[in-house]
C-alpha cells in the first residue's frame, strides 16, 4: 500500500499506546494467525517469528524432524535467508555483490543442501532418485523474486508437489515476497498448489520486521511446547508488528489486487514500449504488482538465463533513471514492486522518464 498508509499508522499509534513489547503471547496473535489461515487454507497453524529468515529456517529444521531425514533441495539463484543451510547459490545480494555463496559456512552445513535448477523437474526427479527416501522437503519461492523476477513455467510447482507427495517429503513455499502481494492467498492460491509449510515475512507487520512459517496441523504440533522441535524469540509476534499486520491485511480486499495487476500490466506495458522504441533490448518479466527488466533479449526462466543480462547497462540505467527521480532497485536481480500509492500520476511521471532514460541510454552506448 505504499509508504506510511494512514491505516498502519493509526494502528500503530493506538498499539504505543498499549505497549510494545510484554515477552508474552497477545489476543492480537490469535486475530493474526486467524486471518492468515483464512487467506491460506493450507496454514492451519501458523508460528510468528522475527523475519523471513528466522521462518524459512525453522520450517527447514520442522521439516527435517517431522520426516527424520536430512537432504533439502533449493533452487540456484533463489535466497532463504541468511541461514548456513540455505546460503547456498543463492541470487540477489549474493549475486549482485559476486559473494561466494558458501565463506563463514562448514562444509558440514551445506553438505545436505542439494541445489536445482528452477523451472526445472528433471533436477528436482533426479536428486531424488540419487538421495531415495533421503529427501526432508523441497523449499522454492512460487515466484522467484531473488534473480529477479522469474514466473513458475506451466506444471513446474504442480511437479514440485506430486514428487515430493510420491517421495513423502514436504513442500515448502518461501512466499516471504509472494505471500499477500500476488494474491489474497499467496501465489498458492494464485497458481492452484497446496504447500505443506509456508513462509511468511515483513508482510504479515505491514512492513515492521516480523515473519511466520505454518502449514498442516500434524507437522506444526512438532513444534515446542506442543512437540520437541525447539524454536522461540522473546519479540517473535511483537505488538507492533502484529498491529500492523492486522491493519494491512483488513485493508487487502479484492479492489486491491485488482489495482495492483492494473498497475502492475500498465508498468511492463511501460517499460517493453519504452525500450522498443528507444531499440534497447529487453525482457519484462510480471507477476501482479512484481516485476524486473531484464537487458536481455531472450526468455528468463531461471538463474543461468537471469545472469546473462547486461548488468552494466542495467546499472546505466539505474542511475539514468535516478538522475530523473525514479527509484528502483539498483541490482537487475532484484524484484521491483508496485503498490497502491502508484496512481495514475505516477504513471504519467515514470512514462516520460522512461523514454528518457532508454534514448540516453542508447546515446551514451553509441558514444
């Protein structure tokens, strides 16, 4: 919803005044969780924690308990958070800055994470014929938002569940960036797949930090006090947080996530018009309000076909872009968002700083 939206901030405001940290659970955890399960069916018990990191690796450690096996399976250039397990070839960041995925990290971390290639079953079938019955879960963002923006081909996430069904291990979506923004139900509602866990973030705060991790009933009673897979945070579910999780998500109805596909088609239609006419090369790639400009000619299904954009250029651009005060994220591998602060004004601004930006782009190219 943009930058300080009047409902979180007075949310926010009559939560100061309450308190803001109690080291206790609160009614407003319940009215939370309450509204995520109804949203996502599939989270039928739902964990708060600190962030996004903190929930996708406690839904790791869940997973390997719940099926007392120890292989996990990622996707190259797709980031969990910063925990040593999932550390590995991931994008964004990582990606952006060429920081080996693995300094700081024993080989005995990552040894039992095995890496894929997104977009790709034939990966994902044969790790699990190598490890058989070894396999604790597959973990993947619905929608890669991490080597930017890289939408599930067709079939690929129902592949995901059955083979981790056939091999009874779980599926866990990382919708840390999906969760809420794609969808009122996530990009599990969006593309028609039930994951066991899920992963949620920064959404479920209206932005504080704060995240969650949830699923079905019989693997979540695993977790302490209820079973003896131990995960606490003496702030996990803060007030604050909570309250404005609650204010974003009341606000979040059907009008909204028809603006924000609105805003988000009107955007790629931008960029892809922009760059023809000015003969710059490019790729968009769109998932509702998500979207990243590739300088790349060809599709972009996954890690390998991200990193052969033009980074330099997009670079260029970047600051081009800001010059004319247009803000975007500064790495080709991360994911831009839209929101409902972009009306049509803002439209308006971005498309003559876009004709712009590509025709200076292509100038100082030449040159």
């Amino acid at each position: 919803m943009g930058h300080r939206p009047a409902a979180v901030i007075e949310a926010l405001q009559a939560q100061l005044a309450r308190g803001w940290t109690f080291g206790a659970p609160t009614e407003a955890e319940v009215r939370l969780a309450s509204l995520v399960s109804d949203r996502m069916p599939a989270i039928e018990m739902l964990r708060l924690v600190n962030s996004g990191t903190e929930a996708a690796m406690s839904a790791v450690r869940l997973a390997r308990a719940f099926t007392g096996r120890r292989k996990l399976i990622k996707f190259a250039g797709a980031y969990h958070g910063h925990a040593d397990a999932l550390l590995v070839e991931a994008g964004s960041g990582v990606a952006t800055l060429g920081i080996p995925g693995t300094p700081g990290i024993t080989p005995a971390a990552a040894q039992d994470t095995v890496v894929a290639r997104y977009n790709n079953l034939s990966d994902v079938e044969s790790a699990m014929a190598r490890w058989p019955r070894q396999v604790a879960a597959v973990i993947v963002e619905p929608v890669a938002g991490n080597m930017g923006v890289v939408p599930p081909l067709a079939g690929f996430l129902a592949g995901l569940r059955e083979m981790t069904r056939d091999s009874e291990s779980l599926l866990i979506f990382d919708e840390v960036i999906t969760g809420f923004r794609v969808a009122r139900g996530g990009a599990q509602e969006l593309y028609g797949v039930t994951p066991d866990l899920t992963c949620l973030g920064k959404v479920l705060g209206g932005g504080l930090p704060i995240g969650g991790y949830g699923g079905r009933r019989e693997i979540m009673e695993q977790v302490a006090p209820a079973g003896p897979v131990y995960q606490a945070g003496t702030l996990s579910g803060n007030p604050l947080a909570v309250a404005a999780g609650l204010a974003t998500l009341d606000a979040l109805d059907d009008s909204i996530y028809r603006q924000l596909e609105s805003v988000g088609a009107r955007v790629a239609a931008e960029l892809a018009s922009a760059a023809a006419a000015a003969g710059v090369p490019l790729t968009v790639n769109r998932v509702g309000s998500m979207l990243t400009a590739f300088f790349a000619a060809g599709a972009i299904t996954e890690y390998a076909t991200a990193k052969q954009s033009d980074t330099a250029q997009f670079a260029a651009w970047f600051r081009s872009l800001l010059a004319r005060g247009v803000s975007i994220p500064p790495s080709q591998f991360e994911a831009a968002f839209l929101s409902t602060a972009h009306d049509d004004d803002a439209i308006t601004f971005l498309h003559s700083k876009l004709e712009e930006s590509f025709t200076s782009l292509l100038a100082s190219t030449t040159t």
